[in-house]
C-alpha cells in the first residue's frame, strides 16, 4: 500500500538525518513536498509512525495514512513523481 508522510519538525538546526534515511529505507518513495512523503510498503500505517517516532522530538508533528488512489489531485514539481503516483495507483486501483 502507499502511504503518505506529513510532517512539521519544530527544532531549528536539529539533525532528521536520521528520519529521512529511515523513510527512504521503508519502500519505495517519492518525495513531492518538502516535508511530505509517499512510501509504498507493506506496513501499516501504525506500524510505519512507530518506526518513525523514534526520530521525533517531543515538539514535532507528525500524520502517516493511507494514500488515496480513487481521488488525488496537486502540482508538484516533477514529472518523475507523477509516474511514480501513477504507477503505484494503478496497480492498487483494485485493491481495498
């Protein structure tokens, strides 16, 4: 399933290295916003915000859910990421 990543992290010059190679490391990925992510995995959303957390401070924010692929609309900056979206979706269109 794809699943999408939102995030505010509130500590200024706190390193989430450590947070970006993880989500990379879930699946394969598209990164269309700046603190927005798509992760196609096999995990669930609960288990893919447990991982995550662990590279949170207390004060960041942080939405993980399933990816709509019935309805989904936006501008993004590259080509490659709406293949990506397209590929994915397509393959899931059926699957609920």
């Amino acid at each position: 399933m794809i699943y999408s990543i939102s995030y505010d992290l509130k500590n200024p010059g706190q390193n989430y290295d450590g947070l970006i190679e993880k989500i990379k490391s879930l699946g394969a990925w598209a990164h269309p916003c700046e603190s927005y992510w798509l992760v196609d995995t096999q995990l669930n959303s609960a288990a893919v915000f447990n991982i995550l957390k662990a590279f949170l401070d207390g004060n960041d924010v942080m939405i993980v859910s399933r990816f709509n692929n019935d309805d989904f609309s936006g501008k993004v900056s590259s080509d490659k990421i709406v293949q990506w979206i397209n590929e994915r979706t397509e393959r899931y269109k059926n699957i609920d």
